[in-house]
C-alpha cells in the first residue's frame, strides 16, 4: 500500500532542498526529497505525492528524462519546474509541466504555487 | 633658312594626320603619350628638339617630364628654377603662347642663352601652355636649331592643339590612376564583392568572391548558387532565393545582416554579414552590389561570450535562492530577536541587488544588443500596464502605484520585450523614489502614436547627468547615497526596444523633484 499527498523535492543542491523542506514542513506540508530523477522515481514506487518540485540540471537522471518517465505512466503527480533557466515558462512547455517557479523566487510565490496543487494535512 | 614645306596642302595634311593619330590612341598612360606627342610635333614642325615642362605646385620650378631630340631620343628630369630665369617664368605665368624667333635676344627668353640655349645650339623657341583641369600644368615646348625660324600661326595652331592632346592625356591619366587605386582597393580589401545582374546573374567580383565562388564549386546563376549554398538567417531559417540579400535589393531594399552560409559541396558553414544596395540607373534598378565580411570567428566568439554569461548568472541563481528564501523566512518569524532583524532586512536587500545582477547579465548575455528581433503582435496597452503594476507590486509596498489608462489603445510589438521596457522604468521609478512616493503609469494617444509615461515624484537625474542617462553601462546615481546596484543596462534596453518598434524614449526631470520617462510608440487599431 503507498503513501499518499505530500510535496516531493527533487533538486541536486543539498542547501536548496533543506531550505525547500525547511519552508514547507513550516507551511505545513509533508516533505520528501530526492537529488536527482532517479532517486525521485525510487521514492515514488512507495509513495505518491500530491506535487513535485522539479529541478531540471541534475546529475544521474536530469528532469527531462524524469519527465520523460513519468509520460510513459498512466498518471502522474502535478510537476512545477524549479528553474535558473531565462525562460522558465518555455521550460516548464517543454515538458508539459504544470507550473514553474524561476530560481531565486519569492516566498510568497512558493507558497502560493505549492498550495494551488497540494493539500496540507496540517490545517 | 627654314627648310621649305613639300608645299602648303602637303603640310598641313601631315599635320592633320599626325593630330589624328595622336587623338585616336589610348592616352591613359601619360608618360607615353607625352613620348607620343614630343615625338610626332617634333617630325610634324620640324624641330630639333622637343620638350613638355610640369610647372611644380609652387610655381618656382619647371621639371622636364619628357625631352625629345631628334637622333636622340628621350630623357626627362631637367629641372628650371624660377629664381635664375625670371622673365621667362613671368611670360610662362601669363599662360599664353610664348613664339620667340630670336630666342637668344627675346626678352623672354634670353636669360636662358648662356645655360640652356647656347648649350644645345637652340635660337628659336616656341612655349604653348598646357592646361589640367582649368589649372595651367606647364609648357610644351619647340626648340628649333640651326638658323634662327619665325613660327607662323599655323605653327602656333598646331602646337596649342598638341598642348590639348597632353591635357586630355593628364585627364585620362587621371581617371586611370583613381581606376586602378580603386581596383587595388576592392583587390585587396578583405570582403568579398559581387555586381549581381537584374536575374541576380554574378557578373563581376573581385578575386575574395571569386575564390568563394570556387570554394562553393561554381554558381555564378542565381539557381546554381542556391543549388551549392544554403542561406540561413541569422536564427538559421534557411532563405529562400526570393528573399537573399541580392534579390532584395533588386527591388530597392538596402540589406545589412547576418547570413550564414553552409556550402553544400563540402558541408562547411560560414558566417557572414551581408551588405546589398541596389545600383540605380536612372529610375531603373539594373544591378546590386553584395558584399559578404567574413564573421564566423565573430559570431562564435558571440554565441561563447553569450554562453558564459549565461551560464554563470545560472550558476549565481541557486545561492542566490537560497540566501534570500532563509532572509524571508527569518523576516517572518513572529519570534525573532529584535536586534537582527535589521540584520536579515539587509540580508534581503543584498539577495535582492544580486538577483538584479544577475538579471542583467541575463539580459545582456540573452539578447545581441545589435540585432534585436521582434516577434509583433497586438498589444493592448490598459491590459499590459496593469500586468506591470501587478508585477511591481511587491517591490512597492511603501509606494503608491497609479495606473491612469483612460482608454484602450494598442500598438504592435513584441509583447515580453515591451512589457519589459515598461518594467524598468517602473523598476527605477520605484528604486528611485522615497517610501510614500506616488508611481503614475499612464498611457495617452498622440496623433497616430501612443505616449506611455511613467512618472515619480524620487530624488530626479542630476542635470550633468542627463544626457548620458541611456548610455549603456552608465549610472548616474552610481557610488552616492541613492546607488541601488545593477549594471547600468535598464533604461539603455528600454529606449533599444522603444527604437525597434520605431519609436522613441525621452525623458523630463529635475533633481529632488523627480522624473518622467515617455515612450512613443506607433498606434495600432484595437481589435
């Protein structure tokens, strides 16, 4: 039986995700991390999550080939790229994610992101 | 005694004939000419001796540039000061013809009896002027030995036409020596040139385009050309034959871009930028003028440059997230200890002044600031305004921002690059101004264009430095008390993208009372 709801970090910067989880626990949501694609798809096979935060430039599996994975499913959790890119918007097109937040961002922007997609249990 | 002519009829025909000959031949070369003409007076008067003098600039010398004696032949190289034979010089400076039978006792002539005349045997001699471009040039001169000779007019007739000859020689001449400095010039310039025909035939080049049309295994047509080349625009769009910079230009455009060519023979691919103008004849277009600079080197050395710079604002953007999310955070917390919290503010504002760092560079490295291209669309204004104020909304918490869009009106241009212009005036407006300052954004229509306004009531431009205000990388505020960082590229971007749309960016303001930053911009319908 897997685990539901939740916020899944997926990002290559060790400071970036605590930072991530750091935030979101004190909105109060459940948070898991992976540092890369693959790791993120590991955690998944015991866990569902209500969102993913994306990194896209990460070693081992980047996240157009984690995007790519999860295409090949019969569904798959909302995706909001986190990207340094210039044009985060285009990213996020490119592999129809369903949000993005361009690096570095408001808290404000965060947290509004985060709750259009997942639920806290917390409140 | 002069010999006698072979009867009158008989001289004059020789001479006739000899000018004849003289005039049909190619006179660009001038020093043969001059050869050509020393020689034919010589037999044509029957005179010893032959000469044609360049007066030098000054007027105090005259140089001998061709000397002919019968039996002889030819020298050059005399040289005549005007100090030792004044007389002579002042009858030379009168321009007319100087006929001096009795050359030794003439008063013109006789100061050169010693030097010059006893030392050749010369007692009569004939000066007729030769003239260049309606400035005199020097003298031909006849210079008869033996017996002393009375020059008749005839004589003097056929001299002065001579003298004609060697003026349109110097004229020929002339036009030669400007030719072949030119032909140097395209022959060795590092571009390669093409004279493209009405069917965008190449029918002449200079040997740079001829090696590349080589190099590109021939395509000299315009169909074969495009069979060996690929054109492709500056975004790599290949481009079809009607639109290449030559057919363009038939039609009476002027091209200046960036071309990239992939020669098809051997794969390679070239950068150049391309500079096509149309020749006109009369009203009619009857061919173009390509040049193509090679600026592969250029173009690559941009995209590194780009690549670099992009890459390291990427780079710069994840600590940057990090250090201004923690600053926010702390900023937030009901508990935090009073005494820091000064401390996280300026935290904040140091992430802050970062991200606009790197914002720029961004920007600086996204865009070749030469060559902007616009992606146009309708744009309404009330709409694209609002936007802005929505996005400067969280920087102006303690401004009060105004948007006065009484009607709607829009322009065509490139959304996000408008938008963006827009933004960084607000972006200064707000930067720029004490807390509890009012931000208006106000669109109005002005004849057939738009005015976009942006006006703050902030400590202004000091007037010394208003008119460098869009330089780029300048900042006029920069090391004072109102320094808020950046590169200095904001409003030089904003009046750029103003420009591109064919419009323009101007700007009103006095120190301590604020400014006013106008856009026009040319009006489209709503749709």
């Amino acid at each position: 039986m897997k685990s539901a709801g939740g916020i899944l970090i997926v990002d290559d910067d060790p400071d970036l995700r605590e930072f991530l989880r750091l935030m979101l626990t004190s909105m109060g949501f459940e948070v898991t991390s992976a540092a890369n694609g693959q790791e993120a798809l590991n955690d998944m096979e015991g866990h569902d999550p209500d969102l993913i935060l994306l990194d896209m430039k990460m070693p081992v599996m980047d996240g157009w080939e984690f995007c790519r994975v999860l295409e090949g499913r019969d569904s798959r959790p909302p995706i909001v790229v986190l990207t340094a890119a210039p044009d985060p918007a285009g990213r996020a097109a490119e592999v129809h994610a369903e949000g993005w937040l361009g690096k570095p961002f408001e808290y404000a922007d965060l947290e509004a992101i985060v709750r259009r997609f997942a639920k806290s249990p917390a409140r | 005694m002069h010999k006698p002519d072979d009867g009158y009829g008989g001289a004059a025909r020789r001479r006739e004939r000899v000018l004849f000959e003289l005039a049909k031949r190619n006179k660009a070369d001038v020093a043969e000419t001059f050869r050509a003409i020393t020689e034919a007076t010589a037999v044509a008067l029957d005179v010893e001796r032959t000469s044609i003098w360049r007066l030098t600039p000054g007027g105090n010398a005259i140089v001998c540039e061709d000397n002919f004696v019968r039996g002889q032949g030819h020298t050059a190289g005399e040289i005549l000061w005007a100090r030792d034979y004044p007389s002579y010089f002042c009858a030379i400076a009168e321009n007319r013809v100087i006929a001096a039978h009795e050359a030794r006792t003439d008063d013109r002539t006789c100061e050169l009896n010693m030097d010059y005349l006893q030392v050749h045997g010369i007692t009569s001699m004939m000066d007729v002027p030769i003239w260049q471009k309606g400035r005199p040039y020097g003298v031909l001169c006849h210079e008869h030995v033996g017996p002393t000779r009375r020059w008749t007019s005839d004589d003097e007739t056929f001299a002065a036409n001579l003298a004609d000859l060697a003026s349109l020689a110097l004229e020929e001449g002339e036009g030669r020596k400007a030719e072949q400095r030119w032909n140097a010039v395209v022959n060795t310039i590092q571009e390669a040139v093409f004279v493209l025909d009405g069917e965008g035939t190449i029918v002449q080049t200079n040997p740079l385009a001829a090696r590349m049309i080589e190099h590109a295994g021939g395509g000299v047509t315009l169909a074969e050309r495009m069979e060996l080349v690929e054109f492709r625009d500056e975004q790599g769009r290949v481009i079809p034959a009607d639109r290449t910079g030559g057919r363009r230009s038939l039609r009476g455009e002027v091209v200046r871009e960036i071309n990239h060519l992939v020669f098809k023979r051997t794969g390679e691919r070239r950068s150049y930028r391309i500079t096509s103008a149309p020749m006109r004849d009369g009203d009619h277009i009857a061919s173009v003028v390509v040049v193509l600079a090679d600026v592969t080197e250029e173009v690559a050395f941009d995209r590194l440059k780009r690549e670099v710079l992009a890459a390291l604002a990427h780079e710069f953007k994840t600590p940057v997230a990090i250090v201004k999310g923690y600053a926010q955070h702390m900023s937030k917390q009901p508990d935090a200890n009073p005494s820091e919290r000064p401390m996280v503010a300026a935290i904040e504002r140091a992430s802050n002044r970062l991200q606009r760092l790197i914002d720029d560079l961004v920007e600086v490295s996204g865009i070749s600031i030469g060559r902007l291209v616009l992606y146009r669309e309708p744009v309404e204004l009330t709409a694209m305004l609002c936007s802005v104020a929505h996005w400067a909304a969280p920087m102006a918490t303690h401004h009060r921002l105004v948007v006065n869009a009484p009607e709607e009106l829009a322009v065509s241009a490139d959304r996000p690059r408008l938008e963006q212009a827009v933004r960084r005036l607000v972006d200064n407006a707000i930067r720029y101004s004490p807390p509890g300052g009012e931000v208006e954004i106000a669109v109005a229509p002005s004849g057939n264009d738009v005015v976009i306004s942006v006006r703050d009531r902030g400590i202004g431009i000091p007037a010394d430095q208003q008119n460098r205000i869009f330089e780029l990388f300048f900042r006029a505020h920069a090391g004072t008390p109102h320094d808020v960082g950046g590169l200095g590229i904001g409003l030089f971007m904003a009046r750029e993208i103003a420009v591109r749309h064919g419009g323009a960016m101007w700007f009103e303001s006095e120190e301590g009372k604020g400014s006013t930053f106008y856009m026009r911009l040319p009006r489209t319908e709503v749709l």
